[in-house]
C-alpha cells in the first residue's frame, strides 16, 4: 500500500515524542512491504511560512512545510491555507491508498476534511489532548491547571497575552469533570470556532486509534467522543534494540555506602514535574539517594532558573544532559528506579514502558493514564501529582523497607515482557486502520 503518513515534525529536522513515533512507525511499515510518504511542518524563520522543501530520508519521500505562525493570529496556530494547499498538491503526487494522520499542530485544521475528497481511507492516531486544547496539556502558561475550553477560552494562552486568575466558572468545570461533558467552547467567537474546527477534523477520521482509555474518557468529557465502533486503543511500543533480557539492580538492598540510584529521563519542562522529584529530595535530609536528571534543559526560561536553584541546593542530584542516540537502554539499567513526577495529565507513559523493558520499577505520578501504565506495589509506585511530600515519602519506602525495591523490580521485569515492539504495533495498525 501507499501510505502517506501526517505528522507536525519528523526526523532529521524534528525531533520529539509523536515525531520519533512516526519515523519509527514508518520503518516498520516499509519491512512490511508498505510504500511511505510523509507530510509534515518544520520551522524556519528565515522563509515565509507556506514554503516547502521534498527530501528523501531514509527511503522515505518527505514533504516539509515551513510554519511557524508568523501571521501571529489565534486562527493561525489551526489553520493555515498555505499548508492546506501544499497538501493538496502533495496529495495529487503521491496518490496514497491511506493517509494516517499522527498529529495537526503546526499544521491545518482542515487536512483531513481535505483528504476525504481525494476518496480514500483517511485514519488517525490520537496521542495528545490537541484537539481539545492549543496547549495539549490542560495547562495554562503558568503551570496552573485548565478545565478545557468550555470553562475559559484558549486566546490568551495561545498568544501568550497571560492567562487570567481561575474563576468561579473554571473552578465549577474543574470539579465537574467526570460528572457532565461540556457540549461546546466559552469565549469570543474565535475560540469556538477553532473548538469545531477540531471537532469537525475529529469527524473526518473513518477510524481512530488513541493510546489508552483515559484519553478516550477525556475527550468525551470535553465534548469530543470519539465513536465508539470506530475507535480501538492500541497501546503504544517502544524501540526495543539494545533491551535486552532485564537484569536486577546490583548490590541490592539499599545502603549509606550504595544509595538509590533514581533517574529521570525526558524534556526539564514543568509539566514532566523534576522539580517535585528536586523538592522531594529535600525532605529527605541524610538519605542515601543519587537523583540523575537526563534530558534537555532550556536554558533562559524562567523554569529553568527554578531548576538551577534546586539542583545548586542539591548536591545529591546532577543533571547530565542529553544521552546519545541507543544509549537508553544502558541509561536505565544503571538506574534502580525511573521517576515519572508528571504535573499534567498524561496520555500514556512511554517512558515507563522503557523503564519495565529494563527491568526498572516506576515511581510516578497517579495523572491521566499513568494510573493505567503502573500497577501499585507490583511494578512500581502511584503517588498524587505535585505533591513533593508524597513523592518523598515513596522514596523513603524505598530506601528504608528493604525487600520492596527488588520485589518490584521482578514486577518491572514481568511488565516489561509484554511490551510490545514496533513491528507488533505496526501490524496492530495495519489491521485496524488500513485494511
């Protein structure tokens, strides 16, 4: 089949969570025999937006489109005629069978109403709250958590103009989350419309493939049920080279001369939460624990600063930056636990999937789908989110009951052999989606 697969970056101009996904998926579904091409968005500020370049990597035909809203209006963050019509012409020249949607940020609302004329299958994979919110993580500028749009309206966020104090609307629709789902978006006319815009994309799709229940949940709690005989949630894999069969901790149990040795590993941005696993660590005063943080950091942003501050009062915890290409594998299994601290409200936990291939238990945060990717006191433990004293808490269970480490690490290790491989994934999605 020709399968044209829709994604807001891809490697090697982009790298992050849904684009690495997708170049992964792609390789997979080419040893399946399957012919891929890519339409995707990439960032310059030196070109107008609307701009596009064709390369080939790694067999794959790629057509990036350059958009980086330089229009600067809210509409222009979800559609774009521009890249609609970059795609139309993308479209005529590739001649898919399918076209998999993977992510619309950075890109144009309209795709996928655009693919239905072309009369043939148009699927999606839902991975994030996107199409619900501009900001994919219900979560305002300043960390504060967000109802969705029928409770404030998503202009000022997006533009970055500040987001005002929560009011008593929001605070209603926060506490009335799982009991009604709100039918359409608040605010100015501008705001509903990018709400049915979404939805309207949403409608698009003959079938969808999302990565965990709670985001199926979710999204019918905001007002966006995805229908029921055209969904499937298909759990996502992990890139298994270099995960071997799962080896325990050494030199267990823990010890002043062997502390904990607990990792975190992803983006040094507020909603991961390694700012709970720094303050946790402070009230755990004399506790043989080594905290590692790996990842990127943003320098110049204010929550960087944050960071730096805690990590200067630390000496117990070091950041060491970004790891090498393959090198997780070996990352985790120099660690005795993954901490997973999240603010927001996930929608799957891949790194923890990680962690169990290596045989490593997960202390996490109990939001969104993380409750589905960690059994309590089996492979790992829930604690609730940005609440450092739990998290501390957790930590001192570790350190001071001596056989709860290695029980969960065997827990880690059984989890870890039913996680599946990309090529499992793939024909998963090649039976539900494009057959």
């Amino acid at each position: 089949m020709r399968i044209l697969q829709v994604s807001n970056g891809y490697p090697h101009r982009a790298y992050g969570g849904v684009e690495l996904h997708t170049y992964r998926l792609c390789a997979a579904l080419r040893a399946r025999g399957h012919e891929l091409a890519v339409f995707t968005r990439r960032s310059d500020l030196t070109e107008p937006d609307g701009d596009a370049i064709d390369e080939m990597v790694d067999g794959v035909s790629v057509r990036s489109v350059v958009n980086d809203f330089k229009a600067g209006g809210f509409r222009d963050h979800y559609l774009n005629e521009r890249v609609a019509q970059q795609f139309r012409e993308y479209l005529r020249e590739v001649s898919p069978d399918v076209i998999h949607f993977q992510h619309l940020i950075g890109l144009s609302a309209d795709l996928p109403t655009i693919a239905r004329e072309y009369g043939v299958r148009v699927v999606a994979s839902v991975l994030d709250y996107w199409y619900v919110c501009q900001r994919v993580m219900f979560q305002h500028r300043d960390g504060s958590s967000c109802a969705g749009p029928a409770a404030r309206s998503c202009i000022a966020c997006v533009l970055a103009d500040g987001a005002p104090p929560v009011g008593l609307r929001e605070g209603l629709g926060a506490g009335l989350r799982s009991l009604a789902a709100p039918a359409v978006a608040s605010g100015p006319r501008e705001n509903r419309h990018r709400f049915e815009a979404l939805r309207g994309a949403l409608s698009a799709f003959e079938r969808i493939d999302t990565c965990a229940r709670f985001v199926v949940d979710e999204f019918a709690r905001q007002g966006m049920p995805f229908p029921a005989d055209r969904t499937r949630v298909i759990a996502l894999s992990i890139d298994r080279d270099g995960f071997s069969a799962p080896t325990a901790p050494l030199d267990l149990p823990v010890r002043p001369d062997r502390p904990l040795r607990l990792g975190f590993v992803g983006h040094a941005l507020f909603h991961k939460g390694p700012h709970i696993l720094l303050e946790a660590l402070r009230l755990l005063p004399g506790r043989p624990i080594q905290v590692e943080l790996w990842g990127k950091r943003h320098v110049g942003d204010p929550y960087d600063e944050r960071l730096a501050t805690l990590l200067s009062q630390e000496p117990r915890a070091t950041h060491q930056g970004r790891f090498a290409d393959g090198a997780l594998p070996e990352l985790l299994r120099g660690l005795d636990v993954l901490a997973v601290p999240s603010t927001c409200i996930e929608t799957y936990g891949l790194a923890t999937r990680e962690a169990f291939a290596a045989g490593r238990p997960v202390v996490s945060t109990d939001r969104g789908a993380l409750l589905e990717s960690v059994r309590e006191g089996v492979d790992g433990l829930l604690v609730p989110g940005e609440d450092p004293q739990a998290m501390a808490d957790a930590l001192a269970r570790l350190v001071d009951e001596p056989d709860l480490l290695p029980k969960l690490s065997r827990g880690a290790a059984e989890s870890g052999s039913g996680v599946k491989s990309m090529d499992q994934y793939a024909a998963e999605i090649e039976e539900f989606l494009y057959a």
